[in-house]
C-alpha cells in the first residue's frame, strides 16, 4: 500500500501533496461536494491555486499561514474557472494580503466574470502570459486550455518541477463525508472490472467492491461537463501529459499513473456528458 494511504491525515492541517505542495481546503461532514484549494510554496512565496468560497476563506487562509507563510507571501492568485466555490474569497485574499503587486491569473473568458467578485487587482490572462508562469526559482507552471469542460475559458495547471497537474473540475467527483479521503487509489478489482460499462450508463456498479469511486466520478463528469466533445478533448490533453499526479479541485487526489490512466479512459468512453445526454424535443 502507498504511503500516501498509510499517513494518518489532519483535515484540520494543510496536508502535503508532494514537495513544496500543500491541500489547503475545507472539510466539511455535511457536505457532499469537498474543495480542495492548492498551495504551492516556492522561495517563501506562495502561489495559491482555486482559492475557495467566501465561507472557507478563514480556514484557508489558516492553512496557508499553518505552512509558515505570513499571508503577504502570497504573490499569486490562480483561478482555473470561475466558479463561486473557487473565486468567493478573491476580495477576503485581497485584503489580507495586502500587496500592491499581487497577480490574480485566469483566462480572458473567465476574468469576464470574475471582476464581478469585487477583485481589485489587475487581471491577468495565461494567453498573454505565453500559458505559463515561471516562479522566481526557475520553476514553471504550464497552463492548459481545456475549453467547455465545463466553462469557455477552463484550463488546467502543470507543475514540471513535481509532475503534478491541477485539473480543477476533470476527475472530481462527488462525495460522501464518509468516503473522503484526500490520497486514493482503485484496488486491483477496480481496475480489471468489467462492470465499468454499466457505470459509464448511469446503473448501479454491483461487482462486490467497496464503495468503488468511479461512478460517482463518472456521475459527476456526466452533470457537471458540457458535451462529450469538451471531455474527451480535455482527456486527450491529461493522457499526453502523463502527470505523475492529478490534483482535483473536487473529491480525491490521484498517484499512481496506472489509476490516472485508467479513470481517463473510462472518461474518454464516457456518452451522455452534458447537453449531449440531453434528448431532442420537438
């Protein structure tokens, strides 16, 4: 079993993803939707990744000074959609901050809407940025378009340094408080079942697993994607980039290459996304 497994997790803590990589979010028993805002630390400076709601402002901004960093060591904000439960705490940031060169970075298509979170800085696009950002050490961050899964304007975040890929929405799922878990990993039943089909279709898995993660991981891609179209371009993208990591804005944290694959593959196969479930009416 992978130690990633075996650690005993403090939801209450920033937990680390890797070097220099936190899990800042919010653990909430009541809810079935887990964020998972991102902290990348580099040179005592922080680069904060889907920041979170307003109502989970405190316990982030908590987190990030848990690490050792004083907030006005955030130099940068990223913001992968716009969505409320990544972008409510931009103005709560902002003023806790406090530094007149702090750069909040999206999309031109999502900065549209994200003004209109009271954001006070200039906003930046990853287009005009060349899509990717080199920190002071030298490491760069590489942005990936993946469009209409599910906004216009959605991307992901490649770390070369550690391999990681912040997919925001893509491999989220849905999630029940009492199957959290930040670290998982499919077990050997999982990956060989041949079951999947029937989750791709929306029935019940009955192969005896327990709680086997990817229906409610394909559930949530049908609901929350715009079409297969926007998916299976977004897959395509994750597959060449071969992360050693995936880190979602929603559910669970995945590391073995070998699951990554294999979740992204029953993606890919996936029919009914979005408006393509929807049936034509006269």
């Amino acid at each position: 079993m992978s130690n990633f497994l075996t650690r005993n997790l403090n939801y209450d803590r920033p937990v680390k993803v890797a070097d220099d990589v936190y899990w800042v979010g919010f653990a909430d028993p009541q809810r079935g939707l887990h964020c998972n805002p991102y902290l990348i630390v580099d040179n005592d400076t922080g680069i904060l990744i889907d920041g979170g709601s307003r109502p989970e402002f405190s316990t982030v901004m908590m987190k990030i000074m848990q690490t050792g960093l004083a907030p006005d060591a955030v130099s940068t904000l990223i913001y992968q959609h716009y969505d409320p439960d990544l972008c409510g705490s931009i103005a709560n940031l902002e003023d806790i901050i406090a530094r007149p060169d702090l750069r909040v970075i999206s999309k031109r298509e999502n900065n549209v809407f994200i003004r209109y979170y009271g954001v006070r800085a200039k906003l930046e696009c990853i287009d005009d940025l060349g899509r990717k950002l080199v920190l002071d050490s030298g490491r760069t961050l590489r942005f990936i378009p993946t469009p209409y899964a599910h906004a216009a304007g959605s991307f992901m975040t490649f770390d070369e340094k550690t391999g990681i890929l912040f997919t925001s929405d893509l491999l989220g799922s849905f999630e029940a408080e009492k199957d959290r878990g930040l670290f998982k990993e499919l077990s050997a039943e999982c990956l060989c079942c041949e079951r999947a089909a029937l989750a791709r279709q929306g029935q019940p898995c009955d192969g005896g697993v327990a709680k086997c993660p990817v229906p409610d991981i394909l559930r949530f891609h049908r609901e929350e994607m715009s079409s297969n179209r926007a998916l299976r371009l977004a897959c395509k993208q994750i597959l060449a980039l071969k992360p050693s990591l995936v880190a979602p804005q929603h559910g669970s944290v995945w590391h073995r290459p070998s699951d990554i694959e294999y979740l992204v593959r029953q993606l890919v196969a996936l029919n009914d996304v979005g408006i393509d479930g929807i049936a034509d009416t006269p």
